[in-house]
C-alpha cells in the first residue's frame, strides 16, 4: 500500500511534465511537419500540396545557397575554433602568471549576447578594419562576408571552448608527463602520443558543440549582415525565419525546418559515432 | 627536491604572448567603451578619432539610450523572465529528474520518458519557431510568459540530463531511512534530495542564466516586438539610432553591462558551472 502511494506521486509529478513537454516540443515539431505539406503563407487558408515543397527544396537556389554558406561557416568555423582553443588551452594550462585572472579575462566573450557583440563587430569590419587594410568592408564583399561571420563566432565560441579544453587538461595526471618524458617524449610528440588522447572525450564534446551552434546561426546573421550582402550570407535558420515568418513561406519553410532538423539530427549523431569510435581506439 | 624551486619559475614567453592575445577579447570591448563615451563631434572620420579617449567622459549618451530604448522596462523584462525560467526550471527539472531516476531502472514508462525529454536536446528552435508562433498566439501566450514557459521546456532535455546524472551519486539509502520513519515522496524529496542537489541546482542556474539572458531569437517571435527583453531592444531599436553610433554604442555598452558586473563577482561559480555542465 506504501509502494503504490509513493508510485502515485513519481506519476503526479511526472505526468504534468510530460504534458507540458509534448505541448511545446512534440506538438510543434508534428505541426511542423503537417505545415510542409500545405502551401501556408502564415496566415489565412491553404491547400495540400504533398511533397511539393520538398522537390521545391531542392531547385531552390536561395535555400541551396544558405545551406552552402551554413555548411561554409560550420566547417571553417570548427576548425578554426578547435584549432586556437586548443592552443589557448595548453597555454593558459602552463606555469604561467596571472593565470586565473588571464583564465577570466579570455572568458569574456562567452557572457556576451550575440547579437550585441555582433553590431559592436560590424561597427569594427564597416570603419576601423578598411581603414587598416586599405580596403573596403568584408561586410560589403560578396567574397569576404562569410569570413567575417566565421570571425565573429569564433571570438565567442573559443572562450566556451578553452574552458572545456582546460578542465580536460587538469584531468591528465602529472606523473604521466614524467613517465614520458623519461621515454624522451617532449613538445609537439608528448601532445600528440600523451595529452591528446586523453584529452579526446573534451574534443568529442568540443567538436559537437562548436558543429551544432554554428549549425544554428542566427544573431550574428541578424546584426552584422542581415544575410547579405546578395544573400551570400545567408544562414538556414535566417531564412527560415525571414521568408517563414514575413516571406509568406510558412508552408515551404517548414519543409525547410524539417529538412534542416534531419540534417542536425545526422550530423550531431555521426560525429558522436565517429568520435566514440576513436575514443575507444585509443 | 628540485621542486620547491621549479614551482615558482613562471614561463614568462607563454605569459607574455597570453598577454598580447588579450588584445583580441579586450579590443572590442575598448572600442565599446570609448565610443559610448564620445559626442558625435569627436569622431572624426579618422581612426585615431574613433579609437582616441574621450575628451570629456560624458554621460550623455547613456541618459539619451536609455531613454530611446526605454531601457528599464527592457531589462526589468529581461530580470524577470531570466529569474522565472531559472526558478521553475530548478524546481520542476529537479523535480522531475528524481522521479524519472528514482524508477528509470524498475520502470518502462520512465525509461522512456527519460528518452523521450533528453532526446528534445537534437530539437533546434529554428524548427519549431513557426509552429509555435501560431500556437503561443492561439493559446494568447504571446508575452513573457510564454516565453518562460518555452524556455523551461528548451532546457527540459539538458537540465533532466544533468540532475539526473548526479542523483546517481546520491545514495538510495538516505530517502529509505525517511521513509521508514514516514516521510512521503513529496516530503523526502524537498527535505533530504533538494538540499542534496545544490551544487547541479548552480550549475543549472549558471547555464539556463547565459542562455536565456542572451537570447533573442524566442523573445523575438513570440511577442514580434512589442516586448522588449535587453538584447531584442537592440535590435528594435537600430533604425532608431540611425548613423548616431555614440548613442548606440552607449545602449550597447549598457545591454552587456549586468553580465559584466554579475561575472565580475560570480566569475568562479560562473565557470564551473558552464564546466559542470559541458563535462558530464
């Protein structure tokens, strides 16, 4: 009798959540779906089209380039991100001074909204940098504007990053470091053959991490580009919200959405799997 | 041996070209800075114009933003929402995160209940973005409060993860001795489990605090501008500041200002949280 009264408050309690949960996650993802088979513009009536919208996806140049540039950015923006975070790890792990104050100041740009330090960049590419290089703005250059993005991600995401990157760092035993180098292991060999692979469960969260929040890039997009110039710029979720919301593409972009989901879902799983997998080699 | 002395010797290159790096992070801040001080006068088309210290340390600009942007209502908004979503997500996901692991190993249905929520994690905004436009304005949730409860179910996945994970540490034989003395479920989890959970419970804190304190993609379409939180009026307010980039720069500097104070004097709970959460 006991059991069964305790049984029945886990049930009160997790059956309202479950609830709510469906109401503003499941509901709107199957709504979603439902959406991107009618031709919707948002408001107002709306005929079934089937899977039109989906073979419209894909002779959609505006919607094939955002994946592009989302694609672009993503990749560079990994890269680039592991690549120096690393780098600052290691450093701000060394015997250094001043470290934890060095350790909170490089930490900053994670606080930061977005969006704010997006304008504040803008500000930067459009009247300082031309100046210093004699040229026009990135932001201006149909050619340059994606890097300028991939800059302003990283600035942010390299603080997260380092963090994450340190805190696996103090997690590899000194005396480790002193049977190798007593095997003559130093510099670049040591972080190779002893730090790294130890350090490669911090990699796997770093590289999904970095992968999905370019993946999803919005803010950025909205205060330093607005997806231009010539729409080079540009990302998935941009145009879902744009076109979706003000374009009168609500149905079509939900397929977008649908599409886009598929694609997160794909990539986040791949890569734990890959990632896994060497984790276990090594 | 050799130790004692090898503990003090600093690398002092790796120290100096940490220094010099800082550059980077510091700059754009500076910038900020200095221009939210300066009268549109002092910017001269030159870079030393822009970049040079104020002549006067005027504050100008900032009574000017915040009365442009309205900024006390911004950021009460923003105070408001960002307190209710981490109070309710402490109380419910902690909640809910003992009953799913207390009887994820005896039960089916919250196994998968577990699966269920945590696997919301792979769920973008961007998907649901139109849907629940439609849905929170049927529902006449289009306002802060349906952005709260938005962002206690967005952080659902990844609060349940975690305060799950660490209830495995918490040992099923202190509830057992409550209960034996007669203490409910409900009872023993507020007296024994949510005391226990405090360090998850700042972890949680810290990382729902950075996401929805910064966030302007829910704000913006569920109340399409009509409420601001701090970072949307920003955006609200761009064609407002036109080319006048000193008052803009002032309203920027003050949208950044609360996080900056708050991780001035929180800075280490603030980083352990965000390490607390990424590593488990």
């Amino acid at each position: 009798m006991h059991f069964g009264k305790n049984m029945r408050t886990y049930y009160l309690i997790l059956i309202p959540v479950l609830v709510l949960f469906f109401a503003f996650n499941t509901f709107p993802l199957i709504n979603g779906l439902i959406y991107s088979f009618t031709n919707s513009k948002g408001y107002g009536g709306f005929d079934w089209v089937g899977l039109r919208n989906y073979a419209d996806l894909f002779s959609d140049s505006r919607v094939g380039n955002s994946y592009l540039f989302t694609f672009k950015l993503a990749l560079l923006g990994t890269v680039v991100i592991n690549v120096l975070s690393l780098v600052l790890a290691l450093a701000l792990n060394s015997k250094i001074k001043f470290k934890s104050s060095l350790r909170g100041l490089y930490f900053i740009p994670n606080i930061l909204g977005a969006l704010v330090v997006g304008y504040v960049f803008n500000y930067f590419f459009t009247y300082i940098l031309p100046y210093l290089t004699h040229s026009t703005s990135m932001l201006a250059d149909k050619g340059w504007a994606w890097v300028a993005v991939v800059v302003v991600c990283a600035w942010q995401a390299i603080a997260m990053n380092t963090i994450i990157y340190i805190s696996g760092l103090q997690t590899v035993p000194e005396d480790i470091y002193e049977a190798g180098a007593l095997d003559g292991a130093s510099g670049w060999n040591k972080f190779r053959y002893l730090t790294f692979p130890l350090i490669m469960p911090f990699f796997t969260i770093n590289m999904v991490l970095s992968m999905k929040n370019l993946l999803m890039v919005f803010d950025q997009i909205m205060s330093l580009t607005q997806g231009g110039p010539a729409q080079s710029t540009e990302s998935i979720s941009y145009l879902i919200y744009n076109n979706g919301l003000a374009g009168g593409q609500f149905g079509f972009q939900s397929a977008n959405a649908v599409i886009f989901f598929i694609v997160i879902v794909t990539i986040s799983v791949l890569q734990m799997r890959f990632l896994n997998s060497r984790e276990e080699q090594l | 041996m050799a130790t004692s002395k090898v503990k003090e010797k600093f690398n002092w290159p790796v120290t100096i070209l940490l220094l010099i790096g800082l550059v980077s992070v510091l700059f754009p801040l500076y910038m900020t800075v200095v221009i939210a001080f300066k009268s549109p006068t002092e910017m001269t088309t030159s870079i030393e114009g822009i970049l040079s210290l104020p002549q006067t340390w005027s504050l100008d600009n900032f009574a000017k933003a915040i009365e442009v942007t309205d900024f006390w209502h911004s950021l009460l908004n923003s105070v408001l929402i960002t307190a209710a979503t981490i109070g309710i997500s402490i109380v419910v996901h902690s909640l809910v995160a003992y009953a799913i692991g207390r009887n994820m190993a005896s039960r089916k249905t919250f196994r998968f209940s577990y699966f269920y929520i945590v696997s919301g994690m792979f769920v973008p905004f961007a998907i649901l973005m139109l849907p629940l436009v439609k849905e929170t304005a049927q529902l006449h949730i289009d306002n802060p409060v349906g952005v709260v409860l938005l962002y206690v179910v967005f952080y659902m996945p990844m609060n349940v993860l975690l305060y799950t994970g660490y209830l495995k540490n918490i040992p099923v034989a202190l509830e057992e001795a409550a209960r034996v003395d007669g203490s409910t479920t409900w009872s023993t989890f507020w007296r024994i489990i949510f005391p226990l959970m405090g360090p998850m419970h700042a972890t949680v804190a810290v990382l729902t605090a950075l996401g929805t304190w910064n966030d302007v993609m829910t704000p913006l379409v569920i109340m399409s501008g009509n409420i601001n939180t701090l970072p949307l009026a920003q955006l609200t307010f761009q064609t407002q500041f036109g080319t006048n980039y000193n008052l803009a720069f002032a309203s920027y500097l003050l949208a950044m200002l609360p996080m900056l104070v708050f991780y001035l004097f929180a800075q280490k709970k603030i980083i352990n949280g965000v390490i607390n959460g990424a590593v488990k």
